[in-house]
C-alpha cells in the first residue's frame, strides 16, 4: 500500500516473496484483487498488456507516457471541482472516477 511506483502484480509478488518465500503467487494475486474491489487499492490499465496496481486511493489524476509507460501522480489539481460539476450538471452522483492522461514524460520529450 504504500508502494508508490505503482508495481504490477508480478512485482507486488516478487516484494512480499523477499520478505516470505512462503507466501503463494495465488495468495498475493487473491488478497490484491480483494484489495482492489473492496475499494482500498485502485488498478490501473496501461497501453501495456500488464496492469499496475496503486495503494493510494485518494483523489488524483494519473499520467502515462506512451513512450516507456512511466506512470506518475498527479496531485497539483483540485479534481474534485471538475467531478462536482460533472455532478450537478448531469443530476448524477459519483462515488468513484479515475482520470488517465496520456503523452511523452519530460525524459521521452527530451529525445526529439
């Protein structure tokens, strides 16, 4: 949960395999999944054929780079006045969004 690379599920198993080799690739893959429908860790599809995982639930944008699937977080903006007009303007309640902004990060913009 307090990963903020946001891994894929290979990597989450591969974290908690070095601290307990015990621990099943099942196991983990189960109590991810569980972890994500019960709202406490949000999944994340990239262009890429793996998803990736994030502990952090909190209200925030995320950017993927088409060039080497860099994800990064975005917390500078208030998303929560776009989602509040979305809301009233529609007559719709929203519990839960996720906003992916997609484009080249500053390293793949720096090699054209």
């Amino acid at each position: 949960m307090s990963d903020k690379s946001h891994p894929t599920i290979q990597e989450i198993y591969n974290k908690v395999h070095m601290i307990d080799s015990t621990i099943g690739q099942a196991t983990v893959y189960r109590n991810v999944n569980k972890l994500v429908s019960s709202g406490k860790a949000k999944k994340l599809s990239t262009n890429s054929e793996v998803d990736h995982y994030d502990g952090d639930i909190s209200n925030h944008y995320h950017f993927i780079c088409t060039s080497c699937n860099k994800i990064v977080d975005i917390f500078n903006f208030d998303v929560d006045i776009p989602i509040k007009d979305i809301q009233k303007s529609h007559n719709i309640s929203i519990d839960n969004f996720d906003m992916v902004l997609y484009g080249k990060c500053s390293e793949c913009n720096k090699s054209y």
